[in-house]
C-alpha cells in the first residue's frame, strides 16, 4: 500500500557518529577513541539514592516538569555553582539534553524559521532543527579559532531568524567561547527578537579560570533557554536525564510540549539527581585535565595541528595536509592504522577529525601510538 510519512522525518538520516562508531566497533583489533561519554562510572551515591526510591515505591507519576524538590535543587545548585538565578517555575526536569533540545525547538519554530548552529557543532542540532521544521544556518567558525566574530554573526542573521545554538565548552572542539566573543553576540543579539539555546552540557568540565558563559547575560532572561545534562558531569549518559531553565512565560509554553510528549522524567531518578547535584565532581574533571594535558602534548609532538581545548572531553585535529576528506581519512585509519576518530564532516566541518579522550590512560597511549604509526605510514 502507498503509504506516506512525515516529510520532516523522511529528509533526516540516523546519526552519522553513530554510523561510524559502529563501523569502529564491528573492526576487530581496532582502538576506538570515538565516544563521547565519560568511561567512569555513576557515583554510588546517586545509585543508592535511586535504589532506595524505587524500595520506597516512588514509581507513580511525578508533577510533569518535576517535584518540587528537584526543581528547588537545581536553582539552589545554578545559584551557588553558577551564580545563574532562576525560580523553580523557570525549571523543566527533561529527558536528557536531548529532549530539551528538542522541547524547545518544537515550541519556538514556526516551519521555515531559521536557527543559526556555529559550526563545527554537535550533529543533532541540525537534524532536530530539520524535525521541527525549521532551515539551520551554519556559521562556519573553524577559520576564526572556532570563535564567533560579530561580523559573521551579523551576516548570518535574516528576518527568519528565530534562534541561535552556543555550546561552550564546545562538542566537538572543546574551546570554549572568549569573553570578547560573547560581549560581540551580545552586542548583536540584544535588540533582536532572537532566542539564545545555551547548550551547557560540559559547563563542569573546564580547565580555565577564565571562563563565562553567554547565559551570564540576564538581562536577555526572556530569550536565553539553557540547556543542561546529568549525563557528562556524573556519569550519567544511560539515565537520559537532563534539565532546561526558561524565562516562566517561555517555560509553561515548553512544557505543552514536553507534557504531550513524556509526560515527565522519571519519579525515582529525581532523589538520584539531587544526590548528584550535591555531589563533588573536582575528581572527575582533574581526571580529565591530566589526560588533556597528554593527549595534546602528543599530538603536537606528531606534528599535528590542533587547538589546545579548555574544556570538554574532545579535540578537533586538523588533517588538511594529508590531503583526504574526513571521512576517507578516517576510514583509511580504522582499516590499515587501527584506530577510530570521528570525521570532521559530521560535525558539519571537513578537515578534521575528533579525538575523545575519555579512555583510560592506557586505552590513549595505544590509540596514539597507532594513529603516529599510521600517520608516518603516509
Ligand atoms: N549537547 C551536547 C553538546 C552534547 O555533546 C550532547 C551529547 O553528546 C548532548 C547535548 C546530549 O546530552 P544528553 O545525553 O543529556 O541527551
């Protein structure tokens, strides 16, 4: 029978990562330095809090955007860490960053609304944005230090423009946005009737005293949506759990969406993520710095040219000279060098590949030594 489906969801393609990490992953022998979740491990502490809710029968529905408790925990938690105020009424409990992501998409975009996506940028901005039917816009950024110059932001913007996406620290560069690049957004954006998506998911992994994020600028509260995770700082990722904060008017017209879509996230993980909110996670990000400071070192004593992040878990590394695209690249290393990074292209920005440095030190020094290996074999 000739039966049709949704345009939008016939024009987008599974994850193109996804695509590759499981190419990676069917290649025997291979060394994966691929994914982009934390190799440690659920503290005990959030466990056992989850458990000992699911004992106490916390298994019927919770309020739809999340008990109050929790709401109550999370603007304590950006209040004291962040210094970013919010009330509980401005607070969605969601499904993952993912789902705020696309809970506020739904509710913005009128179809043929334009987002812009600073590019190179996590890959499902693009295929949300197309979901929801709106037009992205990229706005490459990989010849400007991946900073956003007020200049190519200006030019990007049309009538149709409807929002911007900034992820700082960022996936897949881990740079994170100056503060001179920020003033420049601001000084763009703060006039225009533009909604500012401020994809904080790695705002617990950065190794600079120096940093500030665009959410900072409050007097643009009625704009700014930001967008958070519990699955990069505690360990999280299979929980699917995340929150998103919004002016209140803007947020009880994101929860239409979010109510007829999940109806809420789930009761017992709330008492988990407030343990988790109190937790420490000073361990997690030395961890992570020390491995930085590794992989980089490395790096540039190959001869490759990369840009030290500041935060994050990845590094974006230039492979121009070699002459293939990314994904011939790529693909030419998993097969004859053993070893697996993401291709640029799929974060929308050719000449690169992603390095993800969360594998253990000793998982890191083999990849190295295999992709040094593969890179003298050219
Ligand atoms: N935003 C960015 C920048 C990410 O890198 C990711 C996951 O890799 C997400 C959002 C999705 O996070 P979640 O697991 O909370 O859906």
């Amino acid at each position: 029978m000739d039966l049709t489906l949704n345009s939008a969801v016939m024009g987008v393609e599974l994850s193109g990562i996804r695509q590759f990490t499981m190419l990676a992953k069917s290649t025997p022998g291979a060394c994966l330095l691929t994914i982009g979740e934390p190799d440690l491990n659920t503290p005990d502490i959030v466990k056992n809090a989850a458990k000992k809710a699911l004992d106490d029968n916390d298994t019927h529905y919770p309020p739809g955007n999340g008990y109050p408790y929790m709401l109550q925990a999370i603007c304590d938690f950006e209040a004291k860490r962040h210094n970013l105020h919010y009330n509980p009424d401005e607070v969605i409990l969601t499904i993952g960053a993912t789902e705020g992501l696309f809970t506020t998409l739904f509710a913005i975009l009128n179809p043929g609304d334009e987002v812009i996506i600073p590019t190179p940028a996590f890959s499902l901005y693009e295929s949300i944005t197309q979901l929801c039917r709106g037009v992205p816009v990229a706005l490459p950024t990989e010849k400007n230090h991946f900073q956003i110059s007020k200049e190519a932001l200006e030019a990007a913007i049309t009538p149709k423009t409807k929002a911007i996406i900034l992820t700082s620290p960022n996936n897949p560069t881990g740079c994170i946005y100056t503060k001179e690049t920020l003033k420049g957004i601001h000084e763009v954006l703060k006039d225009k009737p533009i909604f500012v998506m401020c994809d904080e998911v790695y705002r617990e992994f950065v190794y600079t005293d120096n940093f500030k994020c665009f959410s900072d600028y409050q007097d643009m509260h009625d704009r700014i949506i930001v967008i958070q995770s519990f699955s990069k700082p505690y360990a999280m990722t299979g929980w699917r759990v995340g929150y998103l904060l919004a002016d209140a008017k803007l947020r009880d017209r994101i929860q239409i969406m979010h109510q007829y879509d999940v109806v809420s996230a789930p009761s017992f993980y709330q008492p988990a993520c407030t343990a988790a909110l109190a937790s420490d996670t000073t361990a997690a990000r030395e961890i992570y710095r020390g491995r930085k400071e590794y992989v980089y070192d490395r790096l540039i004593k190959m001869g490759l040219d990369v840009q030290e992040p500041e935060g994050a878990f990845y590094m974006f590394i230039n492979i121009e000279k070699f002459g293939m695209d990314s994904l011939t690249f790529c693909t030419r290393m998993l097969k004859e060098g053993l070893v697996g990074l993401v291709p640029g292209c799929y974060f929308g920005t050719e000449g690169y590949m992603r390095l993800s440095y969360c594998y253990s030190d000793a998982d890191l020094k083999e990849g190295l030594d295999r992709i040094e290996k593969f890179i003298k074999s050219l």
